[in-house]
C-alpha cells in the first residue's frame, strides 16, 4: 500500500518521521511518500489531496493529510482540541483519512462518494496526528470501518476559491486555482495579470513552452483531473519561460489573490 502523507510540518520535519513510524506500526508493508505544504495552508492541502487522490497510481493506497490550524473556533483550547477527523472515498475509489479545516476537502468534495466523520478525539496531545490518529487511520485503509460517523453533505464543505495562488513548484511555476474553462482566451492574446500588489503583462498560451523566452504565459498547467463528466479538470498556470514567474511577482504566498485586469 502506497500513503501519501500530506501535513504542514515542514520540510525536513522530524514530524514527518514520527508520523510515519507510527503508520508504518499499524501498517509495516506500506510505503509512505512526503508532502510538506505550507504553514496553515489547508488551501495547498486540499489541492495535493485531489491531484494524487483523483489521478492514476496504485490500487491500494491512501492519502493521509494533517493541515489544522485550529481555527474552527476563536475561544481558547481545551486538552488540545481541534477540527475533527473525515473520511471520504472518492470516485475512483481511493481511500482519504485527515482533518476537515478550511479547504481540505473542497477540491473533492464532488468527487467524493461519500464523506464521514471519524469517530476519534479531538483532542488529547498537540500533536494528534501521531498520537491520536494513525490508528484510524490505518484501520480504515484495511477495510475497518466500525469508527466511521456521520455523513458530511457537500453543501457543509466550501466551494475551492477560484481566484488564488495554489502552488509554487520548484521552477517557480505559480499554479493557480482559476479552472482553465474559465478563461475565454485566444493563443498569444496578451493579458495583465496580478497576484498579491505585483502586476504583470502576460501572453495566453494553450501550451507553456510555446511563447518565447522570458516572456510570462498564462496556461493551463501540469495540474489537475478528470471531472465527474469525463472532461479533463484543469487549472491555470503562470510560466516564465527562462525565467521564474514566483520571483517576478515578488514571491507571494499561497493563497493569495491571482486577479487578470485585462
């Protein structure tokens, strides 16, 4: 069984480690794979989960995700308490176990045949991904359900936002939540686009690598999956050939504002 283990500690995190000595105490042949997204950021989360969950891989594997900034209520903690533990299996059958907080679920909540809760604590330890959770999660990866709640309608999930910084790839490729079918463009069109207070001249391009060096696309990226439809899922991309597109627009965070003003 493949894991893909998605959380916030950082990379390099020791967190990562503990985390995976304890799904790998529950389940000794799995395989765990690393994702460090940002700080909080259940937006990067939630992205993550749908682009391995929704795409081609193993038949046995899970998503494992721990984003949970703890900001379902404004009143201070009792004995470590935050948002709780969900369950969903999407469409193509892969198996999600991680907390419902902010965006976690909006990238799949369509592509979900069912959400529950996960009848564990929400409290406990600090840290309850490793304390609390693997248990659960590594019975229901084999099949045991007799944990699981309450349904979770997808009306009580929000709606991805379509207007933000995603992702930041290694390239400095900024991946954005804008769905590539919303954007009514002709090749080599010239926009302006503004992400955070930086603004920039871009050109519209069906494919990245078809616009000369150093100028700023506007495409559909790498990213995204099949819809319920059958129609390809995809989302917008900004690519600065030869170049890196993160640094020309000053290095923004994820989750901010990606605007096109022309």
């Amino acid at each position: 069984m493949l894991i893909s283990l998605i959380a916030d500690y950082g990379n390099g995190d020791p967190a990562f480690a503990e985390v995976t000595q304890r799904l790998l105490l529950a389940l000794p042949k799995a395989q765990v794979s690393l994702l460090s997204v940002p700080p909080f950021s259940t937006l990067a989360t939630g992205f993550w989960v749908a682009q391995l969950g929704l795409n081609p891989g193993p038949q046995e594997r899970l998503i494992y995700h721990n984003c949970a900034p703890r900001q379902d209520k404004s009143e201070p903690r009792l004995d470590n308490e935050g948002e709780g533990l969900t369950y969903a299996l999407l469409t193509n059958g892969v198996k999600v176990v991680g907390v419902n907080a902010g965006h976690t679920l909006s990238f799949i909540k369509n592509h979900s045949q069912v959400v529950q809760i996960v009848k564990v604590s929400r409290g406990g330890s600090q840290f309850r991904s490793r304390d609390v959770f693997p248990q659960a999660a590594a019975a229901i990866a084999q099949d045991d359900f007799s944990l699981l709640g309450d349904e979770i309608s997808s009306e009580q999930i929000p709606d991805a936002p379509s207007d933000r910084v995603a992702w930041i790839d290694g390239y400095g490729n900024i991946k954005t939540t804008i769905p590539a079918h919303s954007v009514n463009l002709n090749p080599e069109d010239k926009v302006i686009i503004r992400v955070g207070d930086v603004v920039s001249d871009a050109v519209y391009s069906d494919g990245s690598f078809r616009v000369p060096e150093g100028t700023l696309a506007f495409a559909p990226g790498s990213s995204g999956w099949q819809g319920n439809d059958g129609k390809p899922v995809r989302w917008m991309e900004l690519f600065l050939r030869g170049g890196n597109a993160w640094e020309r627009f000053g290095r923004p965070k994820v989750n901010q504002v990606v605007a096109r003003l022309s």
